[in-house]
C-alpha cells in the first residue's frame, strides 16, 4: 500500500477525513452483544427471541438480516460448558465418594442450564463480533447485483 505525502499526512489512496469508515471498537461491540443490546448503537434489542436475532434495530436501523452467527455460538457454548462440568465433576469426585447415579443427577441439569444461559448472549457476541469486523454485509460496500451473478458461470462450467 503506497502513502500520498502531498499534504503532510498520511493518506492512502482514496481516503479522505470524510470516506474513513465510522470507529467500530471490537470489544465495546462484542460487549454490547453479550448484553442483547445493538452493538452499533446500544439501546436497541438484538433478538427477538431466544436466538432469533431482530430484523433491524429499533433504535438505530442497523440491518441484521444477513448476520452468519450459525455455528459459533453452540461451539463455543459446548467448550465453555464443558470445561465447567468436566472440571466439577472431576473436583467432586476426588472430595465426595459418589455414584454414577449422583453424578447424573448432579452435572445433567447443570449441562442443559448453562448451555441454555450461555446460548443468547454468546450468539450476540458473535453478532456483535461480525459487526465490528464488517463481515457478511454489515460492511459498507454495496451489495453484488443480480447481473454480476448471472453472467458469471458457475463452478465446472467449460463454455469452449
């Protein structure tokens, strides 16, 4: 990437004080999605329910249509719950001699309860995170249009 030095500062190409993207901090982002508060602005719900995320932001209209939190939130649910109830279960087996039976009793609801806790807000940290990243269309190119996908040929076509 080469600098233009005419005036001073340093600029690339293109930019100007007023094309630079708005500021979008990462963590205060992820922070505002752990929350289920719009990581663009704060105020506004990020879900509608339980891990269905809103359509737009009610305060600031931010679109959320096209947000990619698929899978990330059950992995990282699964790693954190798992690392909690591996780790206590092994604790209380080396103070408590306790059955099989005790055990069940004892890590299953704690499972199914954590991972129903942590599945909301660390979906919209994975919103949030998205977000501040420009990934998957919150960025501030214009969307590809429906001529440039059709006149481009689809995989293992050979037009020869």
């Amino acid at each position: 990437m080469q600098a233009n030095e005419t005036s001073g500062s340093t600029q690339h190409f293109g930019d100007s004080p007023e094309a630079r993207p708005a500021e979008r901090p990462l963590g205060r982002a992820i922070k505002r999605g752990l929350l289920n508060r719009c990581p663009a602005c704060g105020s506004g719900r990020l879900f509608k329910s339980f891990v269905k995320p809103v359509e737009n932001c009610a305060a600031c209209g931010e679109d959320y249509t096209h947000q990619r939190a698929d899978d990330l939130p059950p992995y990282l649910v699964i790693t954190i719950v798992g690392h909690i109830v591996v780790g206590g279960y092994m604790g209380t087996d080396l103070v408590w001699p306790l059955t099989t039976w005790q055990h069940l009793a004892i890590w299953a609801p704690i499972t199914v309860i954590l991972s129903l806790l942590l599945l909301q807000p660390i979906k919209g940290g994975a919103i949030g995170l998205q977000w501040a990243l420009k990934m998957h269309g919150f960025g501030d190119k214009p969307e590809e249009t429906e001529t440039e996908t059709e006149a481009a040929p689809a995989y293992g076509d050979r037009t020869a």
